[in-house]
C-alpha cells in the first residue's frame, strides 16, 4: 500500500471514528485498527489525533468546494457558494462535530485559518477578480471581499443551528443568496 493510500485509508478510518464516538473519543490506536495499519504507521505521519483531525477537516471541506465551472457569472458564483454552504451544513462529519465536540472548531473561528479556509480564501479571490473584470462584482480590494464573504458563510455553517427555528436551512440558503448578492453586487 503507498503512502498516499495508507493516508487516505488512514483519514477515512478517523472519519468513521468520528462519526461512532466523536472528535474526543476517537484514538490513534483505533484508527489505525479500523485503516488496517500499525500504530506506528499512523504515528509516522500524524503525532496526535488534534493533527489528523484537521487533515479529515480540511479532506472533508476541500472536498465540497466546487470546481471552476468556467461561468464567472455573479449569479452563477453566488449559486455554488450557497450550495456548497448548504453541503457542508449537512456532511455528517460536521454534523457530528457541531453537535459533540464544538470547542474543537474554536481555533479555526477565533484564532487562526485553517488549510481549508486558506483555499476558499484564495477560490472567493479568484471569482472576485474575475467578477471585477467583467464587471458583474462590485469594484473593492478582491481580498477584502472574499475575506468578509469566508466571514458570512462560515457563520451560515457553524451558526445555522441557533436560528434554525425562525431561519430553516431552505430559508437560511435563500437569506445567505440575498446577502451576498447585495454585497457583491456593482455600484449602479
């Protein structure tokens, strides 16, 4: 087995813990019995399951970012970030996360990015400009813009839950739309 399939086995071991036991109870040691490794072998490439967590995380999210479809339209753009958000609110693992182990997504919302917020960073400034060039997003630093975009619709995924009985997810996805649509939107 190659290093980049114990990793994947590895990453899909931890995940299926997570989802049996939560982000807490989950060990090296049963990873590495569920991927059908050496602790040693999971030892080699993660020193703790704080490390390999955040590779499952960033695995998990990268995964639901959409691909470059090639329409840059602001309508388009806003479409696939609403649906990505509405994918990562529903994915299990998250799910479980924000319901057993909430203090462990702390530091990705208070204290630093992480790989995968560093990724949809650089995806929103990419459709910022490109939005810019053809002029269907407003004029403004493209970074800037895509930080407060990462701002609003990582609150729409972690938040969701507390308002979720006046703002149903359906709704909640239409309000998201509405909101970064005005944001976005060129000066007339």
């Amino acid at each position: 087995m190659t290093s980049s399939r114990n990793d994947d086995a590895i990453l899909d071991a931890a995940k299926q813990c997570v989802l049996a036991v939560g982000m807490r109870r989950t060990t090296l040691a049963e990873i590495a019995r569920r991927a059908g490794v050496s602790r040693p072998t999971v030892y080699r490439r993660w020193p703790d399951v704080r490390t390999l967590s955040a590779d499952l995380l960033t695995r998990e999210l990268v995964a639901l970012l959409p691909a470059d479809t090639g329409d840059g339209s602001r309508r388009h753009g806003l479409d696939r970030i609403v649906r990505t958000v509405s994918a990562a609110r529903e994915h299990p693992l998250f799910v479980k996360i924000l319901e057993t182990d909430p203090e462990l997504l702390t530091t990705y919302v208070f204290d630093r990015l992480g790989a995968s917020q560093h990724r949809i960073l650089e995806l929103l400034t990419t459709a910022i400009r490109s939005g810019q060039a053809d002029r269907t997003i407003r004029s403004g630093d493209p970074d800037e813009l895509a930080a407060m975009v990462l701002l609003l619709v990582q609150s729409a995924v972690l938040s969701a839950r507390i308002v979720s009985e006046a703002l149903p997810p359906e709704r909640l996805d239409a309000q998201l739309h509405t909101v970064l649509d005005a944001y976005l939107r060129p000066e007339e």
